[in-house]
C-alpha cells in the first residue's frame, strides 16, 4: 500500500515538473509570477481540484458605476 | 483614489488561515470581509468563527463546497450573529451546526452587494477604499504551483473555483497589481497572499464580487 501511494506522489511530482516548465515559460518580468514546488505539488491537478478548489461560481449583475445625485 | 491602497496597513486584516483538507474557502472568504468591515467600524479586530458558517449555512455543502453568494444570503435572511472563532474553532470538518441564544453576543451581516466588475477594475478599485476587503471568486488551478510574484497569465476568468479576499492594490510599479489573501496558509505564495495583474480580469478577479455591510 504504501508502496503504491510512494508511486502515485512520485507521478505527481513528475507531473509538476512539467507544468512548472510551462507555467515559468512565459515569466519574462522580475515582478512575474514564479512557479514551483508548494505544499501541493505531490497532488495531481485533480485531486488538487477535488480537495481545495470547492467554491461555486456566482454570478452577479454588472457594475453600473456609480450614482450621481443632485 | 490612492495609487496604493493596503487594508493590512490599518491593522484590520486577520491573519492568513490555513483551510486544509476542507472546500471551505467561501466561508473563509466571507468570514475575511466581515471581520474587516467590522474592525473598520471601529470594533477591536476579532476572529469570527468560520466553522459556524460552514455547519450552519444549509444552502452550502460545508467542506464539500459552497458559494460566497448563497453564503452572504444566509447571513443576510437569518441575521444569524457570528460568534468569534475562539467560541466555535475550526475544525476543518463540517458538523453539526451550534445554536447560540438570540442575546448571546456576536456580528451580523445587514446587508450586502455583488457586481461583475469585469472591464471596470478601476471602479473595483474605489469599492475596495470605500466599502472595505472584497470577497471575490477567482479561477486558481495555476495556484497549485505558485511560489510568488504577480500573476498575469495562466488564469481564466468565468471559471471560478476558489473564493478568495481582496484586501489591497498598488498601482505605483510598471505592474498594477490587486493583493489578495488566500486561505491556504501563510506558508503559501507571498506569506499566504497572492498578488494579481490589475485589468484584463485575470483569474477572474472581477466576474463577483461581493462587499458586506454590517
């Protein structure tokens, strides 16, 4: 069992190094977004989904601006 | 409107949590804008209880998920009083839902609003100075990754999955930029935080956005 769950972290871990490639590929700025290893990076993208990303989208109207009165 | 504007700077911002295993970031989100409305108002800055929204808003799924919107909804149609979070901890596990006794001390929502602001960030700008924090959804399946840095590509935006709360912007460097607190841990990102290119509706900044009123 555990050697079965070492194996699916390692393919995670595999997995994110090849997205932090794609992700750091369009970083040409100082001030750009950096792209590594995080506390999630041995979860694929799905359980990383199914885990942290829960909220429903919401829809609201749009933004009329501001009311001037008088 | 000020070319930089920090909410943080006024010392009424809670610390960043930590939601861990749980799909509760819409109650953290709620929770954030509310705590910071209220200490603008003039109250002592206090932790409200996040796992009383999540057991007890009947409309979300607790850990299994929810909405800012059926969130702040709830709030609003039962005046329900927000105990602080050292009465009710976080457990990171939905529960049974803790009634507490009409004249038992806590915060309640009056009322709120939420607009897409989507094309009109600089208007999102003065909703932020005027009205305090946002709670906003956003689109972060790139976050997994983060490290630091402002984002400006990798993100959609009408694919929101993740509630967040915008606390500041700053506007003086070649990058306009929102500031936005996750709940993900202060070990996360830019100590828990996660800065976003102003304009263009990156992750979805701007598709809700939700300001309390108390």
């Amino acid at each position: 069992e555990n050697s079965a769950e070492s194996h699916r972290r390692l393919l995670g871990l595999q997995e994110a190094v090849k997205r932090h490639a794609l992700l750091n590929s369009v970083s040409t700025t100082p001030q750009s977004a950096k792209y590594g290893f995080t506390q999630f990076s041995d979860l694929s993208q799905e359980e990383f989904k199914d885990l942290y990303l829960r909220a429903s989208t919401d829809r609201a109207p749009l933004f009329s601006g501001l009311k001037i009165e008088g | 409107l000020p070319a930089k504007f920090d909410w943080r700077d006024k010392a009424v911002v809670a610390p960043v949590q930590n939601q861990q295993a749980c799909g509760s970031c819409w109650a953290f989100s709620v929770i954030g804008a509310m705590q910071s409305v209220h200490a603008i108002g003039g109250s002592q800055l206090e932790q409200l209880s996040v796992q009383q929204v999540l057991d007890c808003s009947f409309r979300n799924e607790g850990c299994n998920g929810g909405s800012i919107s059926k969130a702040l909804s709830w709030l609003k149609q039962t005046r329900v009083k927000l105990v602080p979070q050292s009465e009710y901890p976080y457990k990171a596990k939905t529960g049974i839902c803790h009634f507490f006794s009409p004249s038992h001390a806590g915060v309640a929502l009056m009322n709120f609003t939420a607009h897409d602001f989507s094309g009109q960030e600089v208007a999102m700008m003065g909703e932020l100075v005027q009205r305090g924090p946002l709670a906003v959804v956003v689109d972060a399946v790139s976050w997994q990754d983060y490290l630091g840095g402002i984002i400006q590509h990798h993100c959609s935006s009408q694919y929101s999955n993740h509630a967040v709360l915008v606390v500041g912007y700053d506007t003086t460097g070649d990058i306009p930029y929102w500031i936005v607190q996750n709940s993900w841990g202060a070990t996360w990102g830019n100590e828990g935080y996660v800065y976003i290119k102003i304009g263009g509706n990156i992750c979805g900044i701007a598709d809700y956005v939700a300001a309390v009123f108390l």
